[in-house]
C-alpha cells in the first residue's frame, strides 16, 4: 500500500517545487519593484510611500487566496516588472545625457502607482498580524 502510496504522490512533487519557486519569484519580483519604484519616485521629486505591511506582504497574501486572484496578481506583478525594465531604462539615459528625467519620471511613478493600488484591490486587508501564516 506504502509503495502504490508512493508512485501516486511522486508526480505532485515536481509541481508542489515548480508551486513554491512561483511563489518565490514572485516576492522577489515584488520586492525589487518596490525598490525601482522607490528610485522613480526619487527621479521624479515625490516622496516614496513609507514601508506599509500591506504592501510588503501581497505576495503572501495572493499565495493564501490562490484561485484566478492569485494567477492575475501574478500575471499582473510580472507586466508590472515588464513596464518598469524600460521606463527606468529610459530615465536612465535620459539622466546620462544630462537631462531632467522629473516629467518622465513623474509619468512612470503615476502609473507604478496605479498598477501596485490595483493589485492590492486583488487582496483583502488583514488583521494587524498580517496575512495568515502556517508551517
């Protein structure tokens, strides 16, 4: 019984590891776009929005909702990062021909900021402890 067990459960491993790299990469992609979306706001003159858990934990919260919520935060994170790699792109050599990036700059910060408010519609908010952890 252990053995048959054993070659049922054995496809679901490679899907169950391909489940948790997603994820992962997709925190991460979140995270590194906060930190572009930092530096625009920078090139723009605005001021960044202070750290919020909110915002810091959305990839935990899509994983814990799962669904098509979770699969167009995940699409919607990865078009997120698809804009932002040319815009700052853009800024970038702007600002080396000695150029002021502030007007463009301003226009990305806009619209990174749509899209992050946009994908936290996706999640509801949680309690002050943040979205639901389990071991």
């Amino acid at each position: 019984m252990s053995a048959q067990f054993a070659r049922e459960s054995a496809p679901a491993e490679p899907v169950r590891q391909h489940l948790k790299s997603g994820a992962q990469q997709t925190s991460v992609t979140w995270a590194a776009l906060q930190d572009v979306g930092a530096a625009v706001a920078a090139m723009a003159g605005a001021v960044p929005d202070k750290p919020d858990p909110r915002i810091r934990n959305l990839p935990a919260q899509l994983r814990d909702i799962g669904g098509w919520q979770r699969d167009l935060g995940e699409r919607a994170i990865d078009d997120l990062a698809a804009v932002m790699r040319p815009g700052v792109a853009a800024l970038l050599a702007v600002t080396a021909r000695g150029q002021d990036p502030a007007h463009a700059a301003q226009r990305l910060w806009a619209e990174f900021c749509s899209a992050r408010d946009a994908l936290l519609a996706l999640a509801p908010e949680h309690g002050s402890m943040g979205p639901r952890r389990s071991a």
